[in-house]
C-alpha cells in the first residue's frame, strides 16, 4: 500500500515561530487532507489539497503532486496550535492512509 | 454545518458484552468511514461506505461489524472484543469518496 512520511516526528517552538511541516508519499493519490488533532482527539480538517497552493489565516498549504510531498506552514504561532498534525492521503477506490503525525508543542 | 456526531463519548464493555457506536450526519453526504486509533498513534482505516454499500474492508476481524442503515446513519456493531480493541473510534463522512472528510469527535472505547 502506500506509504505516508511526515517530518519533523515532533518540533517545539516559542510562540510566534513560523514552522513547515512535510508529508512525503509513495504514489499517486486523488486526496490530501492536512488535520489537527486537538488534545480530546478531535480530527479538525485544516486543508484538502491535492495540488496546488491554498491560504486560511495563519496557516496556508502547498502539494507538488508530480514530486509527491506537501508542506504546511504555520506563522506566528500561537499556544493553541499545539497537538498533532496529520497529514492524510486517499487513493481513487477511497482507501485513506494518515501519516504517523507531527506533534507541535508552542511555548508561551 | 459540517458536524458529525458520534454516541457515545466514552464506552466501557467487557469482553462478552454485545455494544454498539453511532454515527450520523445530516450533511447529504454519501460516503462514511470508521476508523481506529490507538494512543499516540495515527488513525487506521476500518471500513468505507459508499452510497450505503460497504465498498471497503480492510481485513477487520469479525467481532466489529460495520451497518449502514440509511444515508445518514453509521453504526459499528461491537461483539466479544478483547482489551486490545480499547481505543478511540471515529467515524468520518465526504460528500463522496476522495473528497474532503469530516471526523466527529469519537467514541473512546474501553474493553476490560
């Protein structure tokens, strides 16, 4: 199946650092989500961006589908930024597959 | 309103008990998934409807039973679960596969 890569596996940051966080992936896909992942577990959708280059406030998102990655950038930081971000991929048959997160931790 | 909920909360069950979760949303949307995830772990796909038809399985033991009732509903049948099962389940609806989902907030599941 395929293969989902997010990096960095943690990042600490002082409130209002910029921050990129990277997904890497195995194949072709028809679906990237970025998500946050609040400390009660819930999934909050961020992005659906399967290519190209989108903006919401402080966060924005780009995915180079021929190159296979995605970037999401986070400026200025806030402490409510913290908890896990997970990028997410889907094939055409609908098979979703997260990647195993990024986990922000933003001091005040 | 792009909500999702999911009944209930918390879930406490023994290992000989028969439960069930809930899932529903009222968005038209004609795609619902469960998924599993373990602590400090990524979420695992489980199940995919599509159009109420179970369009995928991804080799889930048989003790987890997915029911797709109507469009809008989305149940997860739970029978003689072992204490590995313990985890938070969560459902996900799109308007369609491969388009944006939706989580709700999850049924944390506890099997002693």
């Amino acid at each position: 199946g395929i293969q989902v890569e997010q990096s960095p596996p943690d990042l600490i940051l002082q409130e209002g650092a910029n921050s990129t966080l990277r997904c890497n992936f195995s194949d072709s896909v028809n679906n990237l989500q970025w998500f946050h992942q609040n400390p009660w577990g819930q999934l909050i959708n961020l992005f659906y961006i399967p290519s190209g280059t989108k903006q919401n406030g402080r966060l924005s998102a780009t995915t180079v589908a021929t190159e296979r990655y995605s970037l999401l950038y986070i400026s200025s930081s806030q402490t409510t930024d913290s908890g896990v971000y997970f990028c997410a991929v889907a094939t055409n048959a609908g098979k979703s597959t997260f990647g195993d997160g990024t986990t922000l931790t933003v001091k005040p | 309103d792009t909500e999702v909920t999911q009944t209930p909360k918390h879930l406490v069950m023994g290992m000989t008990n028969k439960k069930s979760l809930k899932c529903e949303q009222h968005m038209g949307h004609r795609a619902m998934y469960w998924y599993k995830q373990k602590a400090k772990k990524p979420p695992e796909l489980m199940f995919v409807y599509s159009y109420e038809k179970l369009s995928i399985n991804e080799s889930v033991p048989s003790r987890f039973s997915p029911e797709c009732p109507n469009s809008s509903l989305l149940n997860l049948h739970l029978h003689a679960l072992q204490p590995e099962d313990s985890a938070l389940y969560l459902c996900a609806s799109a308007a369609l596969l491969q388009e944006t989902q939706y989580f709700g907030p999850g049924t944390r599941l506890l099997v002693l």
